[in-house]
C-alpha cells in the first residue's frame, strides 16, 4: 500500500521554527521530485517548495523563500521541511505529495497541522 | 507567475447530471515537447486531494470515466458526466509548466 505519512506539526509561537518530515512507503520514492503544498483553513492549495528526485535543485513559492527549507533523504524514504520565523500566516494544513509521472502516478500524504499563534 | 482563474465559484447538480468547470491560464500551458501541463484535482470533504486528470486530458489510475479534461493552450474544461454524489467536494486546476507551481481558487460542487 502506498503511503505518505507527514509528521512534525503542531503549535508554535511566531518566530518559532518546526521541522516536518514525510516518510513514503509503498512506492520507489527517490524516482520521484516531491513537493510541499500548504492548505490555509478554509482557503485553497499553495505550492510552496520542490525537490528534484536526487536533490539537484530545489525551489520555493516568495512566501516563503529565505525561511524554509526543503531536504530528502532517499535511504529513509523520507521528505522533509524546515521551517524558520514562522509567522501566523503559516498556519495551515502540510500536505507532502510527489510530482504526478508521465502515467499520472500521484501521491499525496493525510498532511500535517502547523499553527503559529501566541 | 501563471494564474489560474476558475469558474464558477460552486456548482450544484442533480445526481445523473453533468457538470463541466472551466480554469484558464494566464499564459500557455503547451510545452515545446507538446504536453500541456494542466492537471485537475478533487478534495472530498476532510481529505488530501487526488489526482483525476492529467496532462490537460489523461485519466488519473482509479478515476471513474466519467471524468473527463479538454482544452486548448490556456483554456481547460473538466467535464464530470452522469454525477454521483461521492463526486461533491472542492475541484482544483494546477499548472506544473514551471515554478512557482500554481492553483486555480477551487471550484465546490454540491449536489442538489
């Protein structure tokens, strides 16, 4: 069965950093580029960081560029994001989902919940 | 960045209905290697979203035929025929050509 389990959310005060991680099972997950999307509550999807399948480039949305992090690690199939001066506008779902293949093979975690709030 | 207009807001339809949703881009989609990279979600209620078309036309693994996607290079329609009620929740459109990687609003089907 193929998973996606997130993990690391949870309270913070602004300023804060988190780190979350993603472990993926069920599937080859160093052939895949793998993504960050956030999810505000009641809004819609942000995309907010990439990996290449071999870590050879990452990328990032503005809003977060300069404090986040995104890293691999392909011999724990595990996904990562840090987060650093976390602020309110932050909360939301984290959801960790692989780029969709040529064949439309794609995979998304349940997400994890991040709320930055004094 | 590529922004992604949906259309409508909500949409309710009768079961055995169809219902078609629109999302334009603001710049083309088509890749000089001729793939339009245009891909359509569904979030049901409390859950992840999931893959139902990609590639602008491609059914999605598991996805009843009753989905469909059409377009142009920045024009796209999803097309949900004959609707059943384990279709309602918030459709998405998202452009994967380049970064930032971009959503449409989302659009809430319900069912009347």
């Amino acid at each position: 069965e193929v998973q996606l389990v997130e993990s690391g959310g949870g309270l913070v005060q602004p300023g804060s950093s988190l780190k979350l991680s993603c472990v993926a099972s069920g599937f080859t997950f160093s052939n895949y580029g793998m993504n960050w999307i956030r999810q505000a509550p009641k809004k819609g999807l942000e995309w907010i960081a990439l990996i290449y399948y071999d870590s050879s480039n990452k990328y990032y949305a503005d809003s977060v560029k300069g404090r986040f992090t995104i890293s691999r690690d392909n011999s724990k199939n595990t996904l990562y994001l840090e987060m650093n001066s976390l602020r309110s506008e932050d909360t939301a779902m984290y959801y960790c989902a692989n780029i969709p293949s040529e064949f439309g093979v794609a995979y998304w975690g349940q997400g994890t919940l991040v709320t930055v709030s004094s | 960045d590529i922004v992604m207009t949906q259309a409508p807001l909500s949409v309710s339809v009768t079961p055995g209905e169809s219902a078609s949703i629109s999302c334009r881009s603001s710049k083309s989609l088509l890749h000089s290697n001729g793939i339009t990279y245009v891909y359509w979600y569904l979030q049901k209620p409390g859950k992840s979203p999931q893959l139902l078309i990609y590639r602008m036309s491609n059914l999605a693994s598991g996805v009843p035929d009753r989905f469909s996607g059409s377009g142009s290079e920045t024009d796209f329609t999803l097309k949900i025929s004959r609707v059943e009620a384990e279709d309602v929740g918030i459709y998405y459109c998202g452009q994967l050509l380049e970064n930032p990687l971009t959503f449409g609003s989302g659009t809430k089907l319900e069912i009347k």
